[in-house]
C-alpha cells in the first residue's frame, strides 16, 4: 500500500509540474554513452560522453565528457564527485567551453520492488575563463532529485524522475534578482532495458520547464543513453 500511495503522489507531481509552464518551447535529443569500471567493491569509476540536440533536432547545443567517481559509504549511501568539460554551441561560429564541478549525496530505499532514491548535488561551473570578463566567476547550484524505478521485471526496468534545481549564485543572468530560489524542473518517464551483466540500454522522455524567472522555456527531449561496464 505503502508503495503504492508513493507512485500517485509522484504521477501526479510529474504531470503538474510538466504541464504548468507557459514559455518559450523546443525540442531535441540527448544521446549518452556511459563507461562504468569496478576498481574496488566501494569504488567505481564513470566516464559519459553526451551529445545534445536542439531547435527542433535541427542544430548541435552541446558536447560534454563528465569523468567521476562512486565511492559507496553503505548499502544504500553513496557520494560522487565529478568533473564534466562542456563544449555549448554558440548562435555565431565557435563553442563556449565551460568547466563544471560536482559533488552528489544520494540515499536510496528499496521498499517491495519499488527503489525510491534521492540524490543532492551541489555543482560550480566558470565558462568561457580567459575570454569573458566575468568567466572566472562561478555559477553555483543545488539539484534535488528523486527517483522510483520499479525492478518487478527480469531485464526491463521502468523508472520516473523529478529534480528541482535551486540558483545560489548565477553571476552572468538575470542575478542577483534570481538568486536563492527554485527556477527549474525536470520530470523525466523512461525505460532501463538489460541486455546482459556488462550491457544496457535506457530509453526516456524528459520535460525540463523553467518559472519564476525572464525568457521562461520549456524542452521536451527524447533521450538514449547506452552503458558499458568492464
């Protein structure tokens, strides 16, 4: 019972939240390729290469390497800190690199064949460093997200999402007015399929919806994500 009051609550948060935002919309695709590496029992190491699609599918937003590790505290705590290099498209030729740091807490509870984890990330990212007057000036960022997946089957795994992103600082938008408050979601249905101990696929649908702030948008991104573990 208990499971299930879990899952409504989170259905209906998922479809509130992605059905609120009145903005500016767009589509795209996000395609992921996830290395993961056993070094020790509490310790993995991760590496992801993601390319993102936007306007529609139409044009390249953005490349990033993300290279982390997990280091498992208990059965069910973990921490991750993590490195991602991003390379963002510029409307006129050339990329805006941009430099991320990150640190996740994330706890999770497995109750009858339902997993429930929450994870916490704090993340400060400079960009363009040498070439923008206020490059070197850290953005900062808290991410609260939630998850259930639902491990009732063999090798298919159904899961949903929701994170709120909270702005601490943000030194090159519309700050300090949007300083220390909530302006972002992302809900998120998809598919982990298992193809084999070493191999999967996970195949989902993300809405991220931005409020409370100006030039609001909405994406709806069809994402594919393909993990290898040696």
């Amino acid at each position: 019972m208990l499971s299930k009051t879990i899952i409504c609550c989170f259905f209906v948060m998922f479809f509130w939240w992605g059905g609120s935002a009145q903005n500016t919309k767009d589509a795209g695709s996000w395609i992921t390729f996830s290395l993961q590496k056993t070094i020790t029992k509490k310790i993995n190491l991760a590496i992801d290469q993601e390319l993102r699609l936007k306007e529609n599918f139409q044009r390249v937003n953005l490349f990033y390497t993300n290279i982390g590790i997990d280091y498992k505290i208990s059965k069910n705590i973990k921490i991750s800190p993590s490195y991602r290099s991003i390379q963002k498209k510029r409307f006129e030729p050339g990329f805006s690199y941009r430099h991320r740091f990150m640190l996740d807490v994330t706890l999770k509870k497995k109750i009858s064949s339902i997993t429930l984890s929450e994870r916490v990330r704090y993340q400060a990212e400079v960009q363009d460093y040498f070439s923008s007057r206020k490059g070197y000036i850290p953005e900062h960022y808290l991410r609260f997200k939630t998850d259930l997946k639902c491990n009732a089957l063999d090798k298919i795994t159904p899961y949903i999402s929701c994170e709120l992103r909270y702005q601490l600082t943000a030194p090159r938008g519309d700050d300090p007015f949007y300083n220390y408050g909530f302006h972002r979601v992302r809900n998120v249905a998809g598919i982990e399929y298992k193809i084999n101990d070493n191999n999967s696929l996970n195949l989902y649908y993300l809405i991220q919806s931005e409020f409370d702030i100006s030039n609001k948008e909405s994406i709806y991104i069809v994402g594919l994500g393909y993990n290898l573990s040696i």
